[in-house]
C-alpha cells in the first residue's frame, strides 16, 4: 500500500486507482497499476508493508502491531512524479512511452 503526504497541508491520503489530491489541493496521484503510482506535488510517498498490514488487520482489538513503512525515493521504479497539469487517468499513462516519462521525471526535479 503507498500513501501520499502533502509537505504543504499534512494531508495523508491513500492512493488508489482513483485520482485523489491532498486538502489544500497542491499534490495528489492514483495507482496506474497494482503496483505503480503517479504522483505530483510537494509530497512524499509512503511504501507502507502490505503484510504487516494483514497481519494488523487480523490482531484482535487490544493488540498491538508494528506496521513497517518507508519513505519510497524519487526514483523508484513503483513511483512516478509529474506535473500536476500531466496527472492523467491510467490509460493514457500506460500508453505513454518510457521516454515521456523520464523526460517528464527529469523536468519535475530540475
Ligand atoms: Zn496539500
């Protein structure tokens, strides 16, 4: 599971196939696939462990849990920015070519 935090607003938001953004609205992004995630905005993503989570899920009520997560990097191959203004639904990210997306990550980070 990835989330999303807004550095701006605070605003934790789970992403989903579902293009969501955070409250004050500067970042936002959807899963593509079932792994991978477009992203824009003064945000990070959180890698969070989907087994921990299960195992989370299924603890009884007054049990505790350690529910391991990350700050994923900017180059991971599960995560890619772009303009908010190139926030596009699944389909049209999947057609684009490796090249528009490198060139697009390559202009969110200069
Ligand atoms: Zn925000």
């Amino acid at each position: 599971m990835k989330l999303l935090m807004c550095k701006r607003c605070k605003c934790v938001i789970v992403l989903s196939l579902e293009k969501k953004c955070c409250a004050c609205g500067k970042s936002g992004g959807a899963y593509v696939n079932e792994i991978v995630v477009v992203v824009h905005g003064p945000a990070i993503v959180i890698g969070m462990n989907n087994s921990d989570l299960h195992d989370a899920l299924d603890a009884g009520n007054n049990e505790h849990r350690a529910i391991r997560a990350w700050k994923m990097g900017r180059r991971g191959d599960s995560v890619r920015w772009v303009r908010s203004a190139q926030l596009i639904g699944a389909d049209d990210y999947l057609k684009q070519t490796t090249l528009d997306v490198e060139k697009m990550v390559k202009e969110e980070l200069e």
